[in-house]
C-alpha cells in the first residue's frame, strides 16, 4: 500500500476525491473552507474517482489560485439541475424504461434489437462537461498542460472500469511520471478529455458507459479496493482525502431504515454504497497499519516503502437521510418512478442521494461540508502545515 513507482522530488500533497454522484457536492464545502483559510494552497497532486473525478478534473484544468479554482467549480456545481445532468422529460424517461423492461423480459439476446445503454440519457452532462472544462475540438482539456507547464501541477489522475475485462484503468497525466500495473488494476498516461471524467462518473446501470478507443468504460468505483493507491503511486506523501460516507455510530447501525420488507431502492442503495463508498475506509485502515508497522523498521531496510501521513473528512450527518427532505422537489415524473422504487418506503435514501442533482440540496450539501470543515479547522490546518 505504501510502495510506489513515486515520482521524484520533495514531498508532495494530494488530494484524493472520492465517488457518491451528488453527493460530490458535499466535497465543494470543504474545498471552499480550504480556500478561504489557505487561497494560494499548493496542490500538486489531485485523484478522483466517480463525482470526485470531476471535482478533480475541474481543479487540475482550470488556471489560477487554489482559491480561484474552487470559485468556479463551486459556480458551476451551483448551476446544475437535474435536467442538465439526465433527461427527465416524460418522453426519454418513459421510453428508457420500457425499452429496458423490453431488453430484460424479451429482446435482450436479440441480435439487432437496439440495446440499452443506460436507464437514463446522460447527453445533458456531456454536454455540460464540455462547456465547464472549456475542452479542446476533441474533448481535450488543455488547462491541464497550461499547469503542468507552469509546475501548478505535478500529476492527476481519474479512475475508470473497462467493462470487458473487468480491470481498473487509472487514466493519469502528469509531468515525469511512471505508469504502474497491479493485480486487475493498471495505469495508463496520456492527455485527459471530457470522455475520461464522463467514464469516471458513468454509474453502473443508471447511466450509459463511454467508449474511450476501442473499449467501454463507466465508473471507476467499481472495482477500485484501493482509492488511495493512485496518489501514492504518483509520489504523494500526505493525501487528504474526501468521502461522502458517513459514518454511523454504534446506535445508528441498529436502527432500521425501514419497517417494511427492504424495497428495491434500499437494497440498491446498500450496494452502491458498499462499491463507491465503504472502500476508503479500508484502504485507509491498512494505510495507517503499514505507517505503525514501518515506525518500527530502520530506514535503511525500507526498501521503497515509506510513511503516508493521511487526513479523511467525511460528512457529519447521513446524506442519504438528508436527501429525504428534498425529495418532494424532484422533477414531478422522476419522483413518481423513483417512488416505484420504494425511496419513500426507507428513511434512508442512499440510492436516491447519488442522483439529486436538485439545487436546494446541493446547497445544503456545500453548507455541510463547510461547517464539517470548520468544526475540524486546526486539524486541517495543522495537517497541512
């Protein structure tokens, strides 16, 4: 966990972001406690994966201060409703879902018969992708080699799942460095576009793969048993990193979320959740597990092994419960086939929080994450000191 091909030079920061689809907005309140207290704060390194691949992307491509860059993903977070994120007219939703009933009950191995791709046409957020990364004629964003030039940056890098092989692919850009291979998961180096942050983001089932050369990419959160590993391996040694999971306390975990036989929107819920989110956690414990162990083994026997210092923040309250009370503001046919679903059967709507691009929540999400940030303060501070 704690080895890398690094890049070299003096020690470096990153920050790691991970998945939760709206809930990424929870990471901007952060992000904005960050640039007030420390508006010309170095970051050299930044991974994302899923929504905090495109929290991510938006930092290394866009120029300016640290401050000046939350700025405007912050506007542009601000912007979204969930029509620019997904079609949520009576046509496109309607015909996606009989088109995916069709597929699964008849037509599903049916050579010629047009597959779904999705339950939802994320042409909206290509889209908006395009016209907030400012990308080149081929998607390209040319901010980040402006960066990469200028020594703003020292590497990014935006996880993907190739569909086929089931491996995950660690798409990085960055200046000197080395591309990695493990078990099932592998890095390749090359100029990013919006493709690569569409694939990153690309939920499983709920919105279509992207195709990047000859193969399908979607969500990098799939498959990725150690979120941490792309900043390592690109030479970080602090990450502070970023997870829309919150953590229940003992009383919370015995608490029933529903008093009925759990409804499908639950039990989706609980495994998005298990692929995008519980991972950090993880990897985290076994990343302060080789610190200790290292503590107790001379430098010169090391090998390429090294200490990570590591900060997680994560959400003070349950963002799932919390989108229960925004849920009456959704689009009025998207609430009613969520509501199929079972979203209002549970008093948690984890499934439902990934989706919610609505704006009132969003704010909420960016109010929490700040005020999580500044109960935290000296903690950030001192770590990044």
């Amino acid at each position: 966990m704690a080895t890398t091909d690094r890049v070299t030079g003096t020690p470096e920061l990153a920050l790691t972001l991970g998945g939760g689809g709206a809930r990424g907005a929870y990471q901007l309140g952060l992000l904005r406690h960050l640039s007030r207290r420390f508006p010309e704060l170095e970051v050299p390194i930044l991974t994302g994966v899923s929504a905090g691949g495109i929290n991510a992307a938006f930092l290394a491509n866009h120029t300016g201060s640290f401050a000046r860059k939350v700025d405007t993903l912050l506007e542009w977070w601000l912007s979204i409703t969930v029509d620019q994120v997904f079609r949520v007219d009576g046509s496109s939703l309607v015909s996606h879902l009989l088109r995916g009933l069709a597929q699964f009950a008849w037509f599903g191995g049916r050579d010629g018969a047009r597959q779904l791709r999705g339950m939802v046409d994320t042409a909206p957020l290509r889209a908006l992708l395009q016209r907030g990364l400012t990308g080149g004629a081929d998607g390209e964003l040319t901010g980040i080699e402006s960066n990469l030039s200028q020594s703003d940056l020292r590497a990014v890098a935006l996880t993907t799942t190739r569909y086929d092989t089931g491996q995950t692919v660690i798409w990085t850009q960055g200046r000197d460095i080395s591309v990695w291979k493990r078990p099932q998961r592998l890095a390749r180096a090359g100029k990013l576009r919006v493709e690569h942050v569409l694939a990153s983001a690309a939920l499983p089932w709920l919105f279509p793969a992207v195709r990047i050369g000859k193969n399908w990419y979607g969500d990098g959160g799939v498959r990725l048993h150690a979120p941490l590993a792309p900043a390592i391996h690109l030479g970080a040694d602090r990450i502070l990193a970023i997870s829309t999971r919150y953590g229940r306390n003992d009383a919370e975990v015995d608490l029933s979320k529903t008093d009925l036989y759990p409804p499908p929107a639950q039990v989706a819920g609980i495994l998005l959740n298990s692929i995008f989110l519980d991972l950090l956690d993880q990897d985290a414990y076994n990343l302060e597990r080789v610190n200790d162990l290292l503590k107790r083994v001379p430098e010169q026997e090391r090998g390429d092994l090294r200490q990570i210092d590591l900060l997680v923040l994560r959400p003070s309250r349950d963002l799932g419960k919390l989108a229960n009370e925004y849920e009456p503001s959704l689009p009025p046919l998207f609430r009613f086939l969520t509501r199929r679903l079972g979203t209002r059967s549970s008093r948690n709507q984890d499934l439902l929080s990934l989706i919610m691009f609505q704006p009132d929540y969003i704010e909420q999400l960016i109010a929490t994450g700040e005020r999580d940030a500044e109960e935290r303060a000296e903690e950030i501070a001192q770590f990044l000191s």
